[in-house]
C-alpha cells in the first residue's frame, strides 16, 4: 500500500511519516524544491517535486497511491494573505481532484481547531463547533473553513473523504524549529532559560501529543466514515497546568511570572517589523489568547482513538527530544507506546 502525504515537511506530517513507515507503509511525498527533506530519507518514502499549485504535479505524485493525507497547515506568517488562500484553496482543490480522477477509495484531510474557532470560557465544544471568525484569527480561520467546505462538496460528489481536526501539537519532531508549545515550554526550561505565562493564564488548550494525532489521522482513515469530521484533541489544560507538569518531569521550578499578552503581541510585531524571528509565533499567541477546549468523544467511540493524558505525552516527547540530542534526563521514564494505532490497513 502506497500513501500520497502533503505537509509531509511539516511538524506534524514528519510524525505521520515516521508512523506509516513504522506500520510497513510506502509513502509518496509531495515536496517543493526548497523543501527540507532531512530526516525523512526513510526506508519505502519516495518524494515527488512538485508545487501543490499545480494539478500536473499532484496527479503524477498521486498517480497509482492507494490512500490520500492532505495536511492543510497553517499559513507561513511570512507569506502574504493572498498568498495563504491560494495555498488552502488552490492547493487543497488540486489534491481532491486528483484523488477524485484516480477514484481514490481513501482520502483524509488534515485540518485545524482554529476552522472550529476559539470556545467560550466554560464550553466544551464538539465537532459542530462554528465560532465566528474575527480579530487575528479572520483570515486563516476564513481559508481553513473554505478548504474544509471544499472537502464536503467533493464529499458530496462521491469523494469518500474525511476530516480530522487535531489539537495544539506538541512533540520531538522538528522542522526548523520545534513545535510552538515546546519551544516556549519544555525547551525553555529544559536549556535553564527564564518562562514566563503568557496571558492571564485561565484559558484552556487542548494540547495533543504528535504522535497521538498521526495514529488518528490512521485510525480516521481506517474506521471513519465518509463525509465526518473527528477531533483530535488531548487534554484540556491551563498553561500554568502545563508548565506545572513540564516543571515536575526536569525536577524544576515553574515560572511566576506573568506576560502580559499585548506585551507579547508588541514584540512579535517589532519583530516581523524588523525582519527577525519572533520569540512568539502567531500560533502561540492565538493558543495563550483564547480558550481551545474541546472533546474528542467521537473520536474515542468511533475512531477507538485513546490520547495520551498531558504528563506522559510530554514525557514521551522529552525522551524523543534527549535522544535527539538534548540534554539532561527526566525524572521518570515515560510509558511506553500505547497499542493505540490501527490493524494494518486494507484497502
């Protein structure tokens, strides 16, 4: 069995990479020229060079895969707006009609909480979640919820695709970077550096182990159903909650101090102001600025998709990461992989 996977460079779409070859898969990747391909030159992974803009280059990296993953992503802060949608719509419309041309019996579209929109303090929301799109969050949010009704048009022109919603990822595989959420978290401690809570420190993240979210993306595929969306969200946690977790597993003190959010906003834009990298991405900010609480209770009774509770996903993230190189030893051993992913696929 082949898998054609978009995003493949991607924090996440590493990880995905890394379970299928590890379930016996071959995979395909679609990657642009300037794609970073480290890490990735693993046994059955082909890549096809390509512009995910172009239908040609879809379909000749499509051509003969047996199941499709497009992972939407979040739009580069570097990249224009315009340019954003062009990536969600043209991108995601090109790969559905791919899929569709060749019949694909086995499409999952990799999506994002930020389409379902923040909840209320209190909430806990599901799949049917609509928040209304505004403030920082407009534009992305407006992309990701046309990509996503693309998926359902061709849903209802007989495409049999699915869509996962994952929670704020956090886990061992880097890019360029480490995921958001470590690098201000678990990364910062860990190397001695000074944390600080970001925002009044009150709304709650469902933070989700990568590694949790590719084994649902499988188990989407694999027991969802056609025309579905599943959340993949972990558990729901306050960032104070979190660094107290983080802080107990390195035998550290957790920060106190608090940062405003305007604060954090004013440096990223002095920042992109002044053509470096923020110590802030927007994805960080939009995480520590509204509440993300959400239920994975269709995935769990649909999907059978058991995430790791907080403390032993970042456990299971720290250890990866020391073997990646990163010093220091945790206090304890994390558990071992749970028996969460799928029977080998059939197709």
């Amino acid at each position: 069995m082949t898998t054609f996977i978009t995003g493949g460079t991607s924090l996440l779409g590493r990880v995905m990479v890394q379970e299928l070859v590890r379930q016996g898969e071959a995979v395909r990747i679609l990657v642009r020229p300037d794609s970073n391909q480290s890490g990735l030159e693993l046994p059955g992974v082909a890549f096809v060079r390509g512009e995910i803009h172009d239908l040609v280059d879809v379909r000749k990296g499509i051509a003969g895969c047996d199941w499709v993953c497009h992972l939407t992503g979040p739009a580069d802060a570097n990249v224009s707006e315009a340019e954003g949608w062009r990536a969600q719509l043209e991108g995601t419309r090109n790969v559905l009609q791919a899929a569709q041309d060749i019949r694909s019996t086995a499409v999952v579209q990799v999506s994002s909480l930020i389409a379902l929109g923040p909840t209320q303090p209190g909430e806990t929301a599901d799949e049917a979640h609509q928040a209304p799109a505004g403030g920082q969050l407009a534009a992305y949010q407006k992309s990701q919820r046309a990509a996503d009704d693309l998926a359902r048009e061709y849903g209802a022109k007989g495409l049999p695709v699915k869509l996962v919603y994952p929670g704020f990822g956090y886990g061992s595989a880097r890019a360029t970077r480490p995921a958001s959420l470590l690098q201000q978290t678990l990364l910062r401690l860990a190397a001695g550096q000074v944390g600080a809570i970001v925002g009044n420190g009150r709304n709650r993240i469902a933070a989700t182990y990568l590694r949790d979210v590719a084994q649902g993306i499988i188990l989407a595929h694999t027991h969802g159903r056609p025309g579905e969306g599943y959340l993949l969200v972990g558990e729901s946690l306050t960032l104070p909650q979190m660094w107290l977790a983080i802080a107990d597993l390195l035998e550290k003190t957790p920060p106190r101090r608090r940062l405003p959010l305007w604060l954090a906003q004013l440096s990223a834009g002095l920042a992109q102001l002044g053509g470096s990298r923020t110590r802030y991405p927007a994805d960080f900010l939009s995480m520590a600025r509204y509440d993300w609480n959400f239920s994975s209770e269709k995935a769990a009774r649909d999907l059978g998709w058991r995430p790791y509770p907080f403390r032993e996903g970042i456990a299971a993230a720290w250890e990866e990461l020391q073997a990646q190189g990163w010093g220091g030893a945790a206090k304890r051993p994390p558990t071992p992989m749970k028996p969460n992913a799928p029977a080998r696929r059939s197709l």
